[in-house]
C-alpha cells in the first residue's frame, strides 16, 4: 500500500509539473550549458567587474565556498557605480538607502539582514548573524546595532550621483521601479568548488524610489536565495514581490529535486510565477528571472521579459550569457 501511495503521489506530482508547462507561454530557445568542469560560479548580470573570478581565485587560495560567495559580493557591495546594490545604490522615496542581503553554506546554515542602513557590506553581516547568532534574521535597527558591536564601519553610503538621481525624481516622484542596463537589481551569486559543495549569496539595495520601509525577495531564504548541497542551489532577480508569493528560488529547487534539469526548473517556476502574477502577462516593463545549478554541475537560466543576462566561469573562462526568456 505505502508503495503504490507512493507511486499515485509521484504520477500526480508529474501531472501538474506537465499541466503548468502547457501554459500560453512561449520561450526563445536559447542553448543552456550541460554538465559543467567544476569549479563553477553563476552570477545574475554582467557588473563589469571580476565576480566569478573573485570567487574561483578564493576558492583557489583556500577559502570556503561560503568565502567566496562573500568575497566576490563584496566587490558588488562596494562600486559605487552600481545603482543598485550597497555604496552607490538609489534610495527610498524618502531618501534613505537601505541594503538586504542573505547567504547560505554548503551545510544549509543560513543569515540574512534586512532594511540595514549604513553598513556597506550586508552579505558580511548577514554572515555574521549566520555565525554569531541563534538567528537567520536581524532587521532595521537591530541589524544595524549588530553591526556595530561586531565591528562593521557605519558610514553614509548616499554618492553624489544617488543624491543628484533622488533630487531628480522628486520632480515628478512616480514610482516606476526602473530595471535595465543602470539599474541590475540583486547580485545573487551561487558557487561550486572541485568537491561539489555549494553556497549562494544575494546582496541589494531594492528598487529604487520604492516606499520606506519595502523589502524584496533578496534577503528572504527561499525566495531570493535557496540552497540544497544535495540538489542544487537558485538565485532570483528582477520584481522581488512576484518571486516572494511562490518561493521562487525554492521552488526552483524542488523542482530539480524532482528530476528537472536547471534550465526546466526556472522555466518552471517562471510559468508558475506569471500563473499567481498574471497582471505582469502583457506588462513590457516587467522582468523577473532565476538562475540555477545543481549537483551535477548543470547551470540553468530563464526570466519571464527579455533582457535577464548571467554571468558564468566554468573551465577557467569567464562569459556572459543572455538568458532564455519569454516571448511577449
């Protein structure tokens, strides 16, 4: 009886998997990389700086995976060319910049900072809460008082192109969540080293001009950032709140727990997420996108919008790849 449960449970599991696919989606048909040399590191967009390679080059020195998920974000963090993670990052509509970040180790240990001001470096204190607290989550204040005591340098991270940007909206102060080529959203980084262990990091500012107070997908375990050593890892992008109502980069996961390549799984879960979301079908400014890889050293990409790029090292060689997309 526990066998044939099984067996009707599994089936019904597929079914719906198929029934989603057949939506009314149409996808490019973009070639995914198959099994990949390991070490490997996927990162969402092209920063024009040495992501990947900082954390291979970590990785190489000694360092765990969790270091080089937090080395090579670190360089994110701190370009103040970069509108839209940490120093350089756009503000609120009230003019105060606020940072999320989350990580997670091989080991499925996991932290996270939310709504941190400050501080220019989110993904090395939501390390800290991982390790030096019985916490996942420090938000607001809290987070920033942890900072502190642990070390971290609070400074204003305002630049003078954020400053004159913020005096430029309130002109007309319209909350268009403005994602392109100047605006990348998240860095949500997964990494792999020679022995196959995994760890994930995202680090943002947000959107910008968005309301005090707002926090997106990015530092949420399970929606912007879901790690599973014996499956595989995901990362998102793009409009954080449709990635939150389906635990977009968990559902990631499952869905390559249940047999899906990664490329399968994020357009999986784009289809699921266009399903709950169906006010962004026909919305030509709307992007949200995954990437993924999993155990075997497969990596996957897919965003609902063109536009959505990632960056992969593989084999010592750096490139960057337009992502599978849907057609609108």
């Amino acid at each position: 009886m526990k066998r044939r449960t099984f067996i009707k449970q599994t089936a019904l599991a597929g079914t719906s998997a198929i029934l989603l696919s057949k939506t009314s989606i149409a996808f490019s048909n973009i070639s995914q990389s198959n099994t990949l040399t390991r070490p490997i590191a996927i990162s969402t967009w092209d920063f024009k700086i040495p992501v990947n390679e900082t954390a291979i080059q970590t990785l190489r020195d000694g360092g765990s995976v969790l270091d080089a998920v937090e080395k090579a974000i670190n360089l994110v963090e701190a370009d103040p060319s970069i509108t839209s993670v940490g120093r350089g990052g756009y503000p609120d509509r009230d003019g105060h910049l606020t940072l999320d970040a989350c990580l997670m180790d091989e080991k499925g240990n996991a932290g996270s900072v939310v709504f941190l001001e400050n501080i220019m470096h989110p993904i090395s204190v939501a390390r800290a809460v991982m390790e030096r607290t019985p916490h996942v989550v420090l938000a607001g204040d809290g987070a920033l008082q942890f900072a502190v005591e642990q070390g971290f340098k609070k400074e204003d991270l305002l630049t003078e192109n954020s400053k004159k940007a913020y005096r430029d909206w309130l002109q007309e102060s319209k909350y268009i969540p403005p994602i392109g080529e100047k605006n990348h959203d998240t860095i949500g980084l997964l990494v792999m080293n020679k022995d196959g262990d995994i760890a994930g990091g995202c680090s943002t500012s947000g959107m910008a001009w968005k309301i005090h107070g707002r926090v997106g997908d990015s530092p949420l375990i399970g929606a912007g950032l879901y790690v599973d050593n014996e499956v595989g890892a995901a990362t998102a992008t793009g409009v954080g709140e449709t990635v939150i109502k389906i635990a977009g980069s968990f559902l990631v996961v499952e869905f390559m727990r249940n047999g899906k390549s990664p490329q399968e799984a994020c357009r999986l879960a784009i289809e699921r997420l266009i399903h709950k979301n169906p006010k962004y079908k026909n919305d030509n400014g709307f992007l949200a996108g995954f990437i993924a890889l999993n155990k075997a050293g497969e990596v996957g990409a897919c965003s609902y919008g063109k536009g959505l790029q990632y960056s992969l090292y593989t084999d010592g060689k750096n490139e960057v790849i337009d992502a599978d997309y849907s057609k609108k």
